[in-house]
DNA sequence: TCAGGTCATCGTGACCTAA
DNA sequence: TTAGGTCACGATGACCTGA
C-alpha cells in the first residue's frame, strides 16, 4: 500500500472508475462519451455558462463541452491511445504525476486560464504546452522510481499518454488529433473528484470561479512536428520509462530487464525508428530482475511483481 | 549476454524488441500476435491492398496478412520455437544473416519478385505434407488471407531456426488460387476513415511494390549446435504456412476467450507485508458473465431486460 | 427519436509464470 | 531465457433508459 490501494474513481466525474481508459481512469461512461465525442467535436456545443461548468456524476451530461474540457484536462487523449494493455509504468506515473500536483496545490498556472473559449480555447489548446510543467517534475527529489519522464521531450513531462502520437489515429476532424496536449493535471480542482467538500456542490453546475482553464497552455505547438524527431531515447522504448531518464545512462532498448545500474548502453542510433508514437512502455519486465523499486540489496528477490492490479471490491451496482 | 541484449529490434515492425521469439527477435507485440495467429488462422482476412502493406510500429495492427505475412518472412516458425535459452550460434548466425542483408542493399533477387507469386510455389510445398497443426484446430480455414506468404526469407535460407526454408524452395508447384492475383487495388484506405494527411512514409501502409522482396540469398550456414534439434525433417513436419494451402472453408466463429475470471485478488501479499498497488478495477462488469449466481442472490436491481447474453454473437456468423 | 450509458465481444499487447 | 497464459484496454456495436 505504497500508494494507496484504493479504489480509483473517474478523474472526469468522480464516479467509480472502469479502468484506465485514454490514458486516465474514468468511468464507463467517460469512457465512452469520449471516445465518441473525439470523432465528432462536431456535435459539441458550446458552453452556456462560460465554460466554467464543473463536472461530476450528476451533472457530467449537462455540458458536453465543459466536460469534454475536463476529459482533456485530466491527460485523456486519443492520441496517446493504442492497442493493448497500458504498462503499469505508465499508470503509476500517471498517478504519480496526480499525486504530486495535489501536494503542490493548485495554484494554477494562469496561463490556464488566460482563456475561457467555451470550444475554441477548449480545443484549440492542444497545444504542445512546453515548459509550463511544474518544478517538481525535474527535482530529484522525487521518491518513486520513476523519474521524470524524458527530458527531452516537454510534452512528456505531463502525461505521456498525450505527449507522443498522433498519427496513430487517423487524421480526422479536428486539431484535435494533432495535438500533443500537455495537460499538466493540476488537479486539486475544485472538488470535482470527491467532491463533498461543502454543502452540496454537485447540484450546482456552475462553479464560482474558473475551475479548469485550458489544462494546456497555447504553446508555439512545435510539439507535433517535433515528436517524431526528438530524440533516438524517446523513440526507443517509451517515453515513461523512468530509466531512460537517468542521467548519463541509457537504457538499451533491447535490454529491458537490465538493472539502471547496468545501463551504459549507448544508444546507437542504429535503424531506430523515429515514430511519433510510442507510448508503448516496453521495456520493464523490471520488477523481477531489476526492479527500481527493489533494489538488489532488498530481500524480496523476487515477489511483487508490481501488482497494479487492484480489485475494485465496489458494489456491483446494487 | 551481449548478443542477447543487443538493441535489438523487432524484425517485424521494428520496436524495440523483447526478446527472440519464434526464431526472430521480436516484439511482444509481433510475439503475441505470431503466436495466436499460428493457432487460429482463420481469423485472419485477405489484405485490401493486395497484399503490398508495409508493416511498421505504427500499423502493424492495421493489415493482419500483412503482418503474418512478415513474420513468416523474417523467419518467425512454430515448429522451431522452443523454450529455454538459443545458442550463442544461433543468434549470431541471425545477426550476420542480417548484417550481411543489409549489406546487400535492395538488390533484390528477383528471381522470386519476378513472378506474382514469390513463395506461393514454395509454399505450397506445404500442401503435401499433411502433418500440419497438431493443435485442436478446426480444419476450416479461410482461402489464404495472405496472398502470398513471402517472397523467399533471408532467414528462411539460412536460418537453422527454420531450416524448412531450404525445402521449401524445391517447392513445386502452387496452390493457391489467388496467388497470381487480382489486380484488385483496393483503392480504399484500409484503415482510415477520413485519411491521414500525412506525408510520413510510415503512415501508409501501402508501399508502391515491392514490399519484401527477398533481401538475401541462400547462405549456407552449418549451425552445428543446433544442429541435433533441429534437423530439417523435423522443421518440415510442420508447415509453415499451412494456410494457403488449405482448401476454401467459412470462417469459424473464434474461439472463447479465456474463462472468466474471479474476482479475488490476483496476487495479494504472499507473505509480503506491502501491498502491491492495484489499479484494475475489475469488477461488475464480469461479475455478470462470470457469475450468473449475480441474478439469484440480488433481486433484480436494475432489472435485466433480458439474457441474451453470449447467445448474441453466435447469430452473427453466418 | 436520440443521446448517454452499459454491456458483450474481439484484437492487441503488457505482464506473469511455467518450463 | 522463452512460450504461453492472463487480463487490461481500444474499437465496435447491440441494447437499454430517460429526455
Ligand atoms: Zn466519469
Ligand atoms: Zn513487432
């Protein structure tokens, strides 16, 4: 219970989450309206109350927009989406990201807020926000194993699930697609996860303030055209992979299960393909050989295979 | 260690590779897909681009003939797979044969391009011999999906892994039907629904010509330590790609997934006093198919309309 | 009628474990 | 070490429900 082994909820609604879907853990019904909804942003209208609406379970319907906005905010993206399972790297740090921006209270970058556009900015800011990441993600400070994402490439100091990939899907309508979103989760919003915080604030749409401004910044958007290019690091195993972060060492992308301690494969650049897609966390079969986590020294050799499994012991609705 | 851990890439769609898997280094990706797909080949459809995709990272998913397609080509084999560590021997005879490709620019033999049906006539072989499948398998199998299995391999010459390579090439006469072809360019993109605007090469699955053509000759190579395991008899008891040469059947529905899985948590401690994080959330959504017993001890929440479950994909093939 | 939500199914691929 | 199983997740579509 490193964490805390506690029952996920939907990062958009607050609703018992029904896994990770499009890189946050959302309900079912995020899921879906998502999924959908990036296909047609078309069939989005604008926000009628200035896009401030605040999203929960009851009134997740109200405003697609406002919604759509927190599905955004919260690091969901379609472009990050592929097939198969996600690595658990990939969700702890998406966790772990969470966790740290809640430590370090809201404060929100004003940047997010400089705009309210009920669709315009709303979707339009998928841009690549390149440094608006928080400090605390280049400090070492950092405690878990995973380290920062990838220097190198800005956009994956926030989700990495947004920060690569685009190509993936199919063009389509918007810029959506294109983007290579940052949405730094600066989560801490008001509320909108557990909410109960004050009286009843669910019933109520309409927040006092601005809840989520534009999770992403409008950054020069070099990020797409860059992606593919960034470096042979990124490109050869995954841009979450905490070890290729380290410093002077390298991860060789054919030696996933080699300890960091081992790392000093340079990386040829030998046929590495650049793909602006690569969210695929290979690598890490880590926990058994070389765990981060376990060092060597630690007496459970093996065991804890990094379980991120958890069993969601949650009603089974009704 | 070193040839082992080498960065290795995915001869198939060129990620970073996991490991040598079927007798090429591959990806967990290509590994699964090979693997399931050996089994249960009906499922795959005849590729809409006549059979000329590139398989890439980024699209390996999009063309499944295609990618078996490769697999075959860069050596990829059932029947020489086997567990435990491959002799240094092996994995270097590999990586010279690659090498040595590599070298050998596309100056491709076109001995085989010459003709529509590069291995169609080698593969054929296969028809004859009539050992194939040893698993359950339904006998029915689709009109080869794969248009033609492979212009010869370079691994498939050499490689001891595969040493049915050889034979095959004596292969006589084809089979097949639709080696020779249609002409039939699906003009539609296969996968995209509005189009990728993309100049990236590796967006598009369809290359001009000439996909595979066989990078390498016949290389004699004496694998002598893995000689004793893999002798050709052997190889040849199990086609390849027995596929192609199977007569024109309707596609089974496929087979079940894996049994429902409880609900207890997969690990738990064993003994291990922290808790592995658990972020599944596995939960009602089997606990109806899983557990019929759902219906009995609750009273009928929510009411289910009606049970059809399971009953509904059956009326789909057909 | 239709959007939103749930569920079933399949393909995929990361993870796990037997061999 | 790999082959194979497990299972989380995307895509899809049928179905249900409420507005
Ligand atoms: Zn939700
Ligand atoms: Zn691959």
């Amino acid at each position: 219970m490193i964490l805390e082994k506690m029952n996920q909820q939907c990062k958009v609604c607050g609703e018992p989450a029904a896994g990770f879907h499009f890189g946050a853990f959302t309900c079912e019904g995020c899921k879906s309206f998502f999924g959908r909804t990036y296909n047609n942003l078309s069939s989005i209208s604008e926000c009628k109350n200035n896009g401030e609406c605040v999203i929960n379970k009851k009134n997740r319907t109200a405003c697609k927009a406002c919604r759509l906005r927190k599905c955004l905010y919260v690091g969901m993206s379609k472009s990050g989406s592929r097939y198969g399972r996600r690595s658990n790297w990939f969700k702890i740090h998406c966790l772990l990201q969470e966790q740290q921006q809640q430590q370090q209270p809201s404060t929100l970058p004003q940047i997010l807020q400089s705009q309210n556009h009920p669709l315009a900015s709303q979707l339009s800011y998928l841009h690549c926000s390149q440094q608006q990441q928080p400090s605390h993600q280049n400090n070492n400070k950092t405690p878990s194993p995973l380290k920062s994402p990838l220097p190198s490439s800005p956009c994956m100091l926030t989700n990495p699930f947004l920060s690569v990939g685009r190509h993936l899907l199919n063009g389509s309508h918007m810029c959506m697609d294109k983007t290579a979103a940052g949405p730094n989760r600066v989560s801490s919003n008001s509320s909108s996860d557990s909410g109960a915080s004050s009286a009843d604030p669910e019933d109520s749409i309409v927040s006092n303030k601005d809840i989520y401004g534009s999770p992403v910044v409008d950054q020069p958007f070099n990020c797409k055209p860059m992606a593919k290019k960034l470096d042979p690091v990124r490109s050869i195993s995954e841009p979450l992979n905490p070890y290729l972060v380290l410093p002077h060492v390298t991860i060789s992308p054919a030696s996933p299960r080699s300890p960091p301690t081992s790392l000093s494969v340079p990386i040829s650049s030998s046929g590495i393909q650049e793909e602006p897609i690569d969210l695929s966390v290979k690598s890490q079969k880590r926990s058994r050989t070389a765990s981060p986590i376990h060092n060597t020294t630690e007496n459970v050799p093996k065991l804890t295979p990094l379980d991120l499994t958890l069993v969601r012991s949650n009603s089974l609705s009704g």
